[in-house]
C-alpha cells in the first residue's frame, strides 16, 4: 500500500474563499474513487493547527504502479489544474507500508 499526502499553501489572495475552496476540492478529489483503478481512500481538510500549509490531500493507493496511473490520469489532471490556480506552495511525501 502507498500513501500519499501533499500539503498546500493557498495563494494570499486565495485565502478569503478557502472554505470554498476545500469544499469543492474535497468533492473533486472523491469523485476520483472509483474511477482510478487502485486508488482506495482520498481526502483534502484544513490545516487548523497553523504554520505555512493550508490543506492537505491524503491518498492511498494499492501499489507505486496505481500512484504512477493517478498521477496521469485526466481526471486527476484536470483537478490538479484547478488547484495550481490556488495555491502558490506545495510539499509531498509518498510512502509504502
């Protein structure tokens, strides 16, 4: 199993509409299960603990194989497209268990 977590720092002019933001992120990002093969859990929340990051995606998915097929797929494409509007930071870590 690999886990994937990102974290993001939402652009300052974002920041206004960031309940928004994730609620339509979150919808965005669910709407993905199911539809890329050995993607099994997907969620994106606040940050309420402060510092630099604002949201966090957390992902798992069965194999480094189905994370490469995630990464490519057009319909995480397409959400990852709307968020590079959003955010100007971003970190990532991905481990196998």
């Amino acid at each position: 199993m690999v886990k994937h977590i990102v974290l993001w720092t939402l652009k300052e002019e974002k920041k206004a509409d960031e309940d928004a933001i994730i609620a339509d992120l979150q919808t965005r990002f669910h709407s993905l299960l199911g539809v890329v093969d050995g993607l099994t859990a997907i969620e994106v929340g606040k940050n309420y603990n402060g510092g630099k990051y604002d949201l966090v995606l957390y992902c798992e998915l069965t194999t480094k194989e189905a994370q490469d097929s995630y990464q490519t797929h057009p319909a995480h494409i397409a959400i990852k497209n709307i968020v590079h509007e959003v955010v100007c930071g971003r970190e990532c870590v991905d481990y196998e268990i």
